[in-house]
C-alpha cells in the first residue's frame, strides 16, 4: 500500500542532494580502494570533527560498521555486552556471530533502552571468571538507543568508567549518532564518551550507501582494514562512499539534517500526550496505538510500523515535510 505521508523509517528518506553532487564529482579517474584523495581525507575531517586522533574506514551499511568494529575488541570465545534491543540484537540477522566467528551476545536490561550501571553489574556479575563461561570482552551503546532516547555525557561517563574498571572495550553504535547530538546541544565527543570505536550513520540522516567507522584507537583500525577486505567490504571505488561521508561532515550537514528530522518528531511527540510510550530525544515517536486506531491512521495516508500488538513507530527523517508531521500530530490527537 502507497502512503502518501511516509513515517516508515529514516532509511526510506531522499538522499540528500549534495550528497548526489559530491558523487558526481568523485566521478573522475583516482587510485583504488581507500587509497584514494577523498578516502585518505577522513581521518583528518573526524579528527577535527572529535578533537582527536583517530583512524576512520568507510563501509556500505550499519550492519558492517557494528560487526567490524567489534570484531577488533571481541575473541571468538569471548562475548559483547548490549541491551536487550540493541539492534544488534534485534535486527542484524546473526551477523555479529558471523563477523566475530561465533562470539555471543550477553543481554542486558534498561528502561528506553538504554544501559544503566546495575543492568551491567547484574549481567557481569552472573559470569563465573572461569573457562566453563563465556567471558564479555566489550560494551556495546546505543546513542541514541532504539527508542529513540539519548544518554547525556554524565550517563556515558559512567558506562564507560563502569567498562574500564572490568577490562572492557567499548563500541557505539551510531546509526543516529547526529540525532543525539542536536538533541544534547553538547560536542559530538561529548555524546560520544571515553568509547573505542563509533559507528557514525550517515544513511539514515541523507546519505546512500555509506557509513563509517570512526576508531579513537587507531591500533583497532590496522586490524579492521584486514576484516573489512575479508569481509567483503573494501570497495574498488571507495571515493564514491568516502565523497558521501565528507559530504555529510562538511558545512554540518549531519547537524542541519538531523535538527530537522529532530523538530518533525518533536511535533509528532507533543501531539501525542499521555500516548507517548518513551520520551522523545531524537527522530523517533513510539505510540500506545490499537489496531483499529493503526488502521485509522493508515487510511488517511500515514505510512508507520506496527511495534507489537498495540503500539506504533513513526520516525521522522531530514526530508519529512513540516506539513506532514502537523497533519499527524492532528490525525493523533483526534483518535
């Protein structure tokens, strides 16, 4: 079915036009795979963008960032520590088994789906230090989490202090790292935190077909490299994906995009009132909603997910038109 109001996913939105216009200026003849001039600029731009060292590698999804950037922390018999609806959980399709050579998950709770010191004592603290039991080697966080709910720097500071003390890498997965950013009003290396390694997202916030991994352990990124080729994610053309990273870091675009998809949600979430299943703290709106209320909402044009048996997502992108997300707000608040 044909929606003519599209509040699927951030995934299904335009590619941002200067995205298209730096592709079509990496479109001339340089050297091949991440040797090339728009490649060897990443490293740089996310220093600058950070403050700090550090070592980025393009790749084609979120899936591959995730999974490669934990392949670096995590032993095959070794485990990652995440939330029990982290999407690497949830919605990865057993790649990090596959990319960490069957390394497990150890699931953890939180309230929005976000980690909190307890739920990580509690899940390390049911692991005997011996070599009948999976040991975890790494923290994966969520910024912002699947609910759509960001951590403040305190929170952060206090994950990853929690992780260091245990001998613990820590990942982020960043599919709407900008999101949380705009959210925060803070620097990007403050919604970041004392974390190894990144997964920045650009597809969701106006990209095509790339994302990056920003290492702040460059020792991390000469292993990853290796993984990337083996994994089948080193590119001949890797211009074409770095052009479109760049082209998202130069002038804020992330900022500028992510603000927007920001201030979509945030129209959809102060028209929902007591509905409202979590706070609302970047793109995302979750909605106590029955089926039949669904299928009200549908039959006026409004393309959402289903989230179980009586609730509903409605993600905002950089492109939702100001009058849709008004005309949602209202089609909400007259159920």
């Amino acid at each position: 079915m044909a929606f003519r109001m599209q509040f699927l996913s951030d995934n299904s939105a335009a590619v941002h036009p200067q995205v298209w216009e730096a592709l079509k200026r990496a479109d001339a003849p340089d050297t091949p795979y991440d040797t090339d001039a728009l490649s060897r600029r990443l490293d740089d731009a996310f220093g600058a963008l950070f403050g700090r060292e550090v070592a980025a590698l393009w790749v084609a999804s979120g899936t591959a960032a995730n999974c490669l950037a934990l392949s670096t922390m995590v032993q095959p018999h070794g485990a990652v520590l995440c939330h029990r609806e982290a999407h690497i959980e949830m919605d990865e399709g057993g790649a990090p088994g596959f990319y960490l050579h069957g390394a497990k998950l150890v699931l953890a709770e939180g309230e929005h789906a976000k980690l909190t010191p307890g739920s990580i004592r509690e899940a390390l603290d049911a692991i005997r230090n011996d070599v009948h039991q999976v040991q975890v080697h790494a923290l994966s966080l969520t910024q912002a989490s699947e609910y759509g709910c960001s951590y403040r720097p305190s929170e952060l500071a206090e994950l990853t202090q929690l992780a260091r003390s245990r001998g613990l890498k820590v990942q982020m997965d960043g599919a709407r790292f900008g999101n949380a950013v705009t959210w925060l009003g803070c620097s990007p290396a403050e919604a970041c935190g004392d974390v190894d390694a990144l997964s920045f997202g650009c597809v969701k916030n106006g990209g095509m077909s790339a994302e990056a991994i920003v290492f702040f352990d460059p020792s991390l990124a000469d292993v990853a490299r290796y993984r990337r080729k083996r994994a089948g994610h080193l590119q001949s053309k890797g211009r074409f994906l770095a052009a479109q990273v760049l082209a998202m870091l130069e002038g804020d675009l992330w900022l500028t995009n992510a603000r927007a998809a920001n201030a979509a949600a945030g129209e959809i979430g102060q028209a929902a009132g007591e509905r409202l299943l979590h706070p609302v703290e970047a793109n995302e709106v979750f909605l106590r909603c029955t089926s039949a209320e669904r299928e009200a909402l549908r039959s006026q044009g409004f393309g959402f997910y289903d989230w179980g048996s009586d609730a509903a997502r409605f993600v905002a992108a950089w492109d939702t038109r100001e009058a849709d997300a008004l005309a949602l707000g209202r089609a909400i608040a007259s159920l």
